[in-house]
C-alpha cells in the first residue's frame, strides 16, 4: 500500500505527530490512523481502528496540554532516575 | 495459638513467637492455607497455592529452628507474591492468557532472597493482566476487596492488597509503576511500599514500563513492612538499576518520636477530586501527628498537574516496546482493555516520549526543593474503590456517564523515584465500609523517614487492626 506524501503529512499532523497551529484542534479520523499504522509498519484493521480512535483522540488532549508546556532549553530528558 | 488468632498477627509477633519455638511454622502456614481454602473461592486472591511445597519448607524450617539455627524475622513467615515474580518451576502466568502457562526455569532477585532468609512462598497472586487489564477479563477474573466483595480491591497488585486483608499471609509483594502497591494498600486497609526507585532489584518481574516500574511490599504494619525490606534490598548485578548504596537496619527507625518532623502538605492539585469522607480523615491524621510533635508545612509542586499525562506517555511507550512481539503474534490473548492500551501506545511520537523525560525532570528538580522544606509529604492515597459488577476498572475508552474525576496521587513518585507508603487512616461510614489511607512521600532513600512516621502513626491508631467480616 501506497501513501501519498500529502495525505501523510496530513495525517501526521491530525495525529498530532506534526503540528501546525491551525491543526491543534483536530482530531484524527479512522483514515488518518490507518496512513499512521502503515508508516510504521505495523497496520492495523479497521476495526481496531474504530475502537483505537476515540482512546487516541482522548489521549490528544493530554499530548496538547504536554506540548503547550514552555520547558527550559537547559531542562534534558532524564537519562537515569537516580545516581547509583 | 489457634489458627483463627494466627492468621492476622502481625509478622513481628509471629517472628518472636517462631525464634521463641512457641509457635512452629507448620502451624502458621496450615492456618493461612486454611484461610485460603475457606475464602480464595470468593475473594479470588490467589491463583496458585503452593501448598505441598510450603508445608515441607515449614517443616525444614522447623527443624532448623529447633536445632537453633534461625535466620532472623521472617524465617518460617508465610508470604506471596503477585504473579508477575518468576518462580522457577512454578507457574507465573502474569495474570494473562498469553503467559497462562508459562513456568520459569528461574529465580527472581526478590523470591530468591525471601526463600534466602527463611520465608515460606504459600502461592502466586492475581493481579490485573500485565499490571495494566481491566482486571474482569484476564486470566482468572477479578480478584475482589475483602471488606466488601462487590467491590474492587484495586490494582493492579489486587491479589496482593485482598491477600493481606482477608488474612490468607502475612506479607506480599507487588508492583507499583503508577500506584499499583499504593492503590490496593488503600483499599485493603493494609501498609503499601513504594520504595525509591534503585531499591529493590526487579530482575524476574515482568515488566510494563522499565523506567516507572518499581517492587513494592504489602503487609498489616510498618514494622512488618520495614523488616520485609531490609531482606529484599540491596544491590543485583542482574538489575543494572538496582543501586549499590547500603540497606539500612529499618528497624532503628521504629521509633515513636515524630517530634519536630516537617510534613509538608501541598496546597494545591493533589487534594482535587478527594472526596469528603477521605479528606476528613487525612485532616484527622495530620491532628495526632501535630499533637505527637510533627509540625506541618505547605509546599507546592508547581508542575504536578502535568504529571499524569507525562507519566501516561512513558508507561503507554514503553509497554508498548515492550509487548510489541507478543501483541503482533498472540493479540486476541489480550484482556481487550490490555490490547487497546497497547496498540494506542504506538501513536506517541518519539518527541512526545523525550517531552515527557523533560518534564520528569523538571519534578525530581521540584522534589528536591520540596524536601528542602519538609521532611515528608503528605498526599491523599486516592478515594474508595470502585464497584466490580458491570464496570470495567481502569478503562481508557470513555464511558457513559463518564467515570467520576479520581485524585492523581500515585504517579509523582514513580515519575520521581521517592518512596512513598500508604497507610490505613479510617474507614468509610458506609455501607459499604470500606477503607480509607494516608500516603507519605521522601526524599529518594529515605524509606528511614517514612517507617518512622508510619510506625508512629500506626502506634497511636488502630486501624490497621481491624478485621474484615467476610461472612
């Protein structure tokens, strides 16, 4: 299965992967997710797809709170969580 | 002592009773598994009883004992724990269809330092499938809360918090990656650990998500709970996280002094969505602690309402990596809740997943501060569980009426490492009765400072005393 580069681009940003402003509040239809599971190789059917889709576009509102956060350019990920 | 008066003793008053030969560990492990027979049908705790072989370990430690060779508190000492510790050559199902008959040819770190000093494995305990189902659809169905069987004894270390509660042993061992020790320690009305993360070595338990994942203990007291992790701490050149720092003798702790103590208590997120009944009982608990010398602080943790999506990104990636060979092979084994979780988790963004270790971070900077302030932190341990019948615990999916907002108490120190236990601290007026808790936090290993208070706490109340009726 082919996917064309911008029906990806689209579904990557409804999903939240890429994320123009103007996208934000968009949320990821059962065609979007499908061009997602075949980007990385692991499709699913489109009845997992109904049943994923209200749980992922749940989970987008957390990601956006996330990603509106202003972190500190010096703040790195934690790499250890405590010095042995 | 007879078997109804062994049964929830205190592992400490059992322990003396054992090294003092009054009371043989025969005995002991016949009345737990006297306990399992009469209420396991219902209770659903265990999934394995091990009860041959735990009849002959008590009569070797029988013997030992008597030929003057004791090996110190928990020799003889029932315990179990949840089953997603390897047992070599006895069934560790993970609570799931996929692992359903999986028997390891090896020993976890944990289970094989027990049995190193003496304690007895009676079974393996339910739990919610991989630490994440829904707990009605996994391999055995839902373990259930000795205080009220229609409802939930949370999870996902279910078995282990409704084990101790219903008097079947002394001591369990679950795992707490979001408040899966903390949660069923609650709801139990039993003491929950979480140690600091590094403490406990995790080498033979399944995972869910490696770095939030943390052994946690279960039992009726602190003091109990203090001598469980002095045996099964310490370093593990088969856990690359377990740290090298020396385990202390917990039992110095066990002081009744609180006097100056700082509690910090936070002044804003965690108390959201607390319901009345809890919110007057941790107000109830921090009164006597103030009147034993403890003096309370307010702190804040600026970004503790992020926590939970941030945690939730960490534990969905992770598990997801995790499983992702048996979910492509064995999907429809899956608890559905389980699978969904699963397939949901491989839509983070590898950006999303470093977002999240960012803000890690940023709390364990916050923490540090805090305990600049305080001592200790006091936080709720979440409101009374959920009903079973109908209701699937912990579902993702939305539901209709939407589930009601619950407090996020738990994750900040998996997110963080610090230790934190739970503790009984009242009851619900009902019906149903059903217990309330306490939760402290410290700073990372200074689990001292949480048995003292614990033990304090516990030496001034009787609610961990208390009895379920399970007529």
């Amino acid at each position: 299965m082919t996917v064309a580069r911008r029906r990806l681009l689209q579904s990557l940003t409804a999903a939240g992967v890429a994320r123009p402003a103007a996208a934000q509040s968009s949320e990821p239809g059962i065609g979007d997710l499908r061009a997602i599971g075949t980007l990385r190789g692991a499709p699913l059917n489109d009845g997992r797809l109904r049943i994923l889709q209200p749980v992922i576009a749940r989970r987008l509102v957390q990601l956006r709170a996330l990603r509106e956060l202003e972190i500190d350019d010096s703040v790195a990920p934690v790499t250890g969580i405590l010095v042995r | 002592m007879a078997r109804p008066d062994i049964v929830f003793q205190p592992v400490t008053r059992l322990a003396n009773l054992i090294r003092t030969r009054k009371l043989s560990p025969v005995e002991v492990v016949r009345a737990c598994l006297d306990q399992i027979d009469a209420h396991n049908p219902r209770v659903n705790a265990f999934l394995t009883v091990t009860a041959e072989q735990a009849l002959q370990q008590a009569r070797t430690a029988e013997k030992e004992i008597m030929g003057g060779r004791y090996r110190g508190v928990l020799h003889g000492i029932p315990y179990a724990p949840k089953d997603m510790l390897a047992t070599r050559g006895i069934r560790t199902t993970n609570g799931s269809k996929v692992t359903g008959d999986w028997i390891p040819d090896f020993e976890s770190t944990v289970t094989a330092r027990l049995s190193q000093a003496g304690a007895i494995l009676i079974g393996k305990l339910n739990l919610l499938e991989f630490a994440m189902g829904s707990g009605q659809t996994g391999l055995a169905g839902p373990a259930r809360n000795p205080w009220d069987l229609a409802y939930s004894p949370s999870g996902s270390s279910s078995g282990s918090g409704a084990a101790i509660a219903a008097g079947m042993v002394p001591l369990t061992i679950g795992t707490d990656s979001g408040g899966s020790v903390r949660g069923p320690a609650k709801s139990c009305g039993v003491v929950g650990l979480k140690p600091t993360f590094g403490r406990v070595s995790r080498f033979g338990v399944t995972s869910l998500s490696w770095t939030l994942d943390h052994v946690g203990l279960l039992a009726r007291t602190v003091a109990d709970t203090a001598s469980l992790l002095r045996v099964i701490a310490g370093a593990d050149p088969r856990d690359n996280a377990a740290a090298a720092r020396p385990v202390p003798d917990y039992a110095r702790s066990l002081t009744n002094h609180v006097k100056g103590l700082r509690i910090g208590v936070p002044t804003r997120h965690f108390f959201n969505h607390v319901d009345g009944e809890t919110d007057a009982a941790l107000r109830r608990a921090l009164t006597l602690l103030k009147d034993m010398g403890a003096v309370t602080v307010p702190v804040e943790v600026r970004h503790a309402g992020i926590t939970s999506a941030a945690s939730g990104i960490i534990l969905g990636s992770e598990a997801a990596a995790f499983h992702e060979q048996r979910l492509s092979r064995n999907a429809a084994l899956f608890d559905p809740l389980v699978r969904e979780r699963l397939e949901a988790g491989t839509f983070y963004s590898a950006t999303d997943y470093i977002r999240a270790l960012r803000i890690r971070t940023m709390l364990m900077e916050e923490m540090h501060r805090v305990f600049g302030e305080c001592d200790v932190m006091m936080l709720p341990a979440g409101n009374p569980p959920p009903r079973l019948e109908g209701e699937i615990v912990n579902s993702d999916a939305p539901t209709q009426p939407p589930a009601p907002p619950r407090p996020d108490v738990f994750n900040l120190a998996n997110m963080t490492g610090i230790p934190a236990i739970v503790l009984p601290c009242g009851f619900t007026a009902g019906p149903p009765v059903l217990p309330l808790g306490i939760q402290f936090c410290a700073r990372p290993f200074d689990e001292v400072t949480l048995f003292r208070i614990g033990h304090a706490y516990q030496s001034a109340t009787d609610w961990h005393t208390r009895t379920p009726a399970m007529g």
